[in-house]
C-alpha cells in the first residue's frame, strides 16, 4: 500500500470505494466461514464455496487498488468497421427509422455503433 500514488479522487469517490471493499469482506469472510463449517460437517459442494469465497474477497481487493490508483480510466474507443460493414450498419440504422416512423435516427435516439 505503500506504493499507492497520491490520489486525486475526491473525497467523496475515495470513501465510497473504501466502502465497497469493506461490504465485500463483511459478505466474503463470514460466508468463507459458513461454508467451511459446512463442508466439515460432510457437505461436498460447500468445498467449492470455500475455495470461492476467499476468490471473490481477493478480486474486491484487486479491483479497490485499480479503482484508487486510477487505472479505471476510459480511453474513447475507435470505430473499427470496414467500409462494407459501416455501410451495412448504416443500412440498418436507416431502416430501424423507417421502421420507427422517423426520416432518420436522431440524437435522441442515437445510431447503433459498431463494437470493438
């Protein structure tokens, strides 16, 4: 934790993060335990929970230090469509506002974007 760069999040933003990992472990630890007891007691699925449980509590861990240090930035995404699937995709925004009963989509309704 040492290593963690000065945050810039405000205030607020830092508290509510602090707050997820600490729901996280008040579900992740006693549910560890319950389902250990359990699978002591000779209940076989419940080792599945034992070993999932302390999973879940570590990815909380991992994603409270992503979100602090900042890493969660989102960079804007590219249009990575070739010319014939835009055109295909333009084809059936067009068509969508036909059907919808529009001259065409507007910003209301914004048109379908391809996927990376």
């Amino acid at each position: 934790m040492a290593n963690l760069p000065r945050m810039s999040l405000p205030r607020a933003e830092r508290r509510r993060i602090h707050l997820g990992l600490l729901l996280a472990t008040l579900i992740c630890m006693p549910a560890f335990v319950v389902e250990l007891w359990r699978a002591l007691g000779g209940n076989t699925l419940s080792w599945a929970y034992v070993f999932e449980w302390p999973a879940l509590q570590g990815y909380a861990f991992y994603m409270w230090r992503k979100l602090l240090r900042g890493d969660h930035e989102l960079t804007p995404s590219t249009n990575v469509l070739d010319e014939k699937t835009q055109g295909e995709l333009n084809e059936w925004n067009a068509y969508l506002a036909k059907v919808h009963g529009r001259e065409s989509l507007d910003a209301t309704h914004p048109p379908v974007e391809g996927r990376e």
